[in-house]
C-alpha cells in the first residue's frame, strides 16, 4: 500500500540554525500539507501546497517558514532560523486530485528539537 | 471561526466494555469529518471518515461513528474495546475539496485490564 514518508524521524538542532524536513508524498498525489503538533497539543495546519505554489497558510507559517517540491518526489519544509518554540512533530500529508474529495494521508512525523 | 470540540480530554474504560467518544463541529455547511488515531511516538492513522450519504460509518478496527447534523456532532463509537486501542483520538474537519483540515484537541483513551 502507498504511504506518505518522512525524514529524519528525529532532527535535533540549536536555536536559530536552519533546518530542512524532508517528505516523500504519495505518487499519483498533487496537493501537499504541512503540520505540525506541539508536543501534548492538537495538531495544527501550516501550509497547503498545490501545482507548485501556497494554496493557502495559517499565521503560523511566517517568514522563516518555507515549502518546496525541489523534484518530482520530494516535498520539504524549511525552517529558516529556528526557534524553541518550533520543537515539535511536524506530519506531512498528501492527497490525489480530482473531482472527488480525496482523503489525506499522513507520514508518520519528523521530531523536531530545538536547544 | 471554524471548530472542532472534543469535550473529553481523558477517558478510561474497561477491557471489553463499550466506547463512545464526542466530537462537536462548528461550521456552517456539512463538513467533511474524520477521525485519526495516534498511539505514542506514532503518526496520524485513519480511522474513518464522511464525505457524504449514509450518516453511518464503519471504519477500520471495528470502529464507527454516526453524523447528526442537526447536533454537528460526529462522535466514535466501538462495542467492545481491546487493550490495544489505548491511544489518542483524534476527530477532525474538512471544510473543501482538498482544503487544510481542523483538528481537535484530542481525547486519550486509557483501558483497564
């Protein structure tokens, strides 16, 4: 069975270095998610990305953040200049095109610490 | 603003026993709803989902839940749980096509022996 992939399962860093999480969507999948989940809270929507361009944002999703599809597989998530607050678990999720409203797969997370 | 109440943070029920967990929506048109499961260290697993038709689903592990627009609730149900189904549950919202989906804050299930 298809599945979203992530790496590294656990990226441990300093405050204020760059960081970049890496997705592998599945196949056939045109629109891309980033989330993320605080550890012991909900998780929360960052960013929505769709035939290569922010299809939409939450304000969490500031300046440091960015996304890309560098190829045809990849999906990422950077981190610009990190923060303590950005220690999270950050999922990835994809979804196929189509009239049909198509589920979201999940990965299964990046683990994020920053000190 | 668009919601999702899981008005249990904690529940705790025997091995065998019946479970139903609430979720609560707030949202003007009929959502697509879900429900996910995370056990610790995990990701996001799939529990359900409604899109539209019978307000019945049945999902996977011998879980469903019941859409009632006239409560916008969408709560979990499943007869007799099993130990391993000790996690967090969460349910969740999609508003369109393809749209971000809104979580709630989740509900952990703790199971006696």
């Amino acid at each position: 069975e298809p599945e979203v992939t992530q790496t590294p399962s656990h990226q441990v860093t300093q405050m204020g270095q760059e960081v970049i999480l890496r997705c592998v969507p599945i196949s056939n999948h045109l629109y891309f998610y980033w989330y993320r989940q605080i550890l012991g809270q909900k998780v929360e929507f960052l960013v929505s990305f769709y035939n290569n361009e922010i299809s939409e944002k939450s304000e969490i999703f500031d300046d440091q953040f960015s996304v890309e599809r560098p190829d045809g597989s990849n999906f990422t998530l950077k981190i610009r200049s990190t923060k303590l607050e950005d220690s999270a678990m950050y999922f990835c999720a994809s979804s196929a095109a189509g009239e049909i409203r198509s589920e979201q797969f999940f990965g299964p997370g990046t683990r994020l610490t920053v000190l | 603003a668009q919601s999702v109440t899981q008005p249990d943070i904690h529940i705790t029920v025997s091995e065998g026993a019946s479970l139903e967990l609430r979720c609560n929506y707030s949202y003007g048109a009929t959502p697509y709803l879900f429900w996910y499961v995370q056990s610790p260290g995990q990701g996001l697993q799939l529990l359900l989902k409604y899109f539209s038709g019978d307000t019945l689903v049945q999902g996977i592990k011998g879980f469903e839940a019941e859409f009632k627009r006239s409560q916008s609730s969408f709560n979990l149900r499943k007869p007799s749980v099993h130990w391993s189904d000790a996690a967090e549950y969460f349910c969740a919202v999609g508003l369109n096509r393809d749209d971000k989906i809104i979580f709630g804050k989740g509900t952990r299930l703790h199971i006696l022996p």
